[in-house]
C-alpha cells in the first residue's frame, strides 16, 4: 500500500514538473547596432568586449566605447 501511494506521488510530481517546464516561454531579445568609425582613426590594435582601440599613422590612439553588453564585433574596412 505504501509503495502504491509512493509510486502515485512519484507520478504526480513528475507530471507537474513536465507541465511547468513545458509550458514556460522565454523570449529572445537581440539589438543590433551599427557603428560607423571613420578610417581616419587607423588600424585596430586592441579590443575587448566593450571597447576598441584604433591607432593612427601619427601614433595617436583613439578608444572607442561600446554601450553593450555581450558584444560581437565585425570588422570590414572600404579602401
């Protein structure tokens, strides 16, 4: 008898479980920004996950800044 009420607890709880996993939604946000940096500022030399550093043909660095949080940097240069 024990093991009977054992197994329908068992049961009932797994059922609830199954049924708040699946029925949880979660919503994905994504923001994309565009940053144009003019060439003027040189080649790339350094970054991390907030800002880039650019150094010019006179050795002038410039950083630049990234309000975001998980940041994926692309880098294409015109000529």
């Amino acid at each position: 008898m024990q093991a009977r009420i054992l197994r329908i607890g068992i049961g009932v709880a797994l059922l609830l479980a199954g049924y708040m996993v699946g029925t949880h939604n979660t919503t994905s946000i994504h923001a994309e920004m565009r940053v144009s940096i003019p060439t003027s500022y040189g080649k790339v030399i350094a970054g991390d996950s907030s800002s880039l550093w650019f150094e010019d043909t006179t050795g002038t660095l410039r950083q630049v800044t990234i309000p975001a949080g998980n940041t994926i940097f692309t880098i294409a240069r015109q000529k």
